[in-house]
C-alpha cells in the first residue's frame, strides 16, 4: 500500500473528526512556517469527554489506514489534546482554551490580526 499524502491524511483527519461533530475546523497549512510538520488541523469539542473521543476517532481512523501517531499529549485533562501524525499535527480543544491560544492566529499569515 502506498503511503498517503499529506492532503490525503488532511482528509482523514476531517472525517474522523466530523464523524463526532466536532465544532470549527481549521486546516492550516504551515509549510514554510513550520519545521514541526506540514499542516495543522485545530478543532473543538463541545466537552472534555467530546474532546477525548475525537482524538480516539482520528487515532483510530488513522492507524485503519495504516499511519501510526508519532504521540498523543493531553489525554489526562482533556482540555487540549495533540495527536501528532508527523505531517498533520492534529489540535482539538475546549472553545474556551482555543480561544485562550489561539493558534489560528498565530500560524495563519491570513488570520485577522
């Protein structure tokens, strides 16, 4: 099986976190900006437990499609949790610590300032 694109795995990680209703999701492409990874995908979740359960789905959905997560942080508070796919680092939170780090303005050149 060929490896996926880092579009490809974008799209993954869309459904999986559509699949559970998850609220105001961004990709933002970082190439250039970055040397962590290509894109980063931010995304809410209503609850803890929502935020929890989202970062299951896109694990899951990824390692179905053979892509193992380089490492997953925040499992314990769930308010923030990283699923890190290499080049799609994945961020889902509560709305309220999104908007405390905004990290949509600060990797989106296009954002709003």
């Amino acid at each position: 099986m060929n490896p996926m694109t880092t579009e490809q795995l974008c799209q993954l990680v869309v459904e999986a976190l559509e699949d559970l209703k998850a609220k105001d999701i961004k990709v933002l492409d970082v190439r250039g900006k970055s040397s962590i990874t290509d894109v980063m995908v931010v995304a809410s979740g209503t609850s803890d437990r929502q935020v929890k359960a989202l970062a299951d789905s896109v694990v899951m959905k990824a390692k179905q499609h053979n892509v193992t997560p380089l490492g997953v942080e925040g499992e314990q508070g769930s308010e923030w949790i990283v699923v890190d796919l290499v080049d799609v680092v994945v961020h889902i939170m509560l709305p309220q610590v999104r908007d405390f780090y905004n990290l949509e303005k600060l990797w989106d050149a296009n954002a709003p300032q």
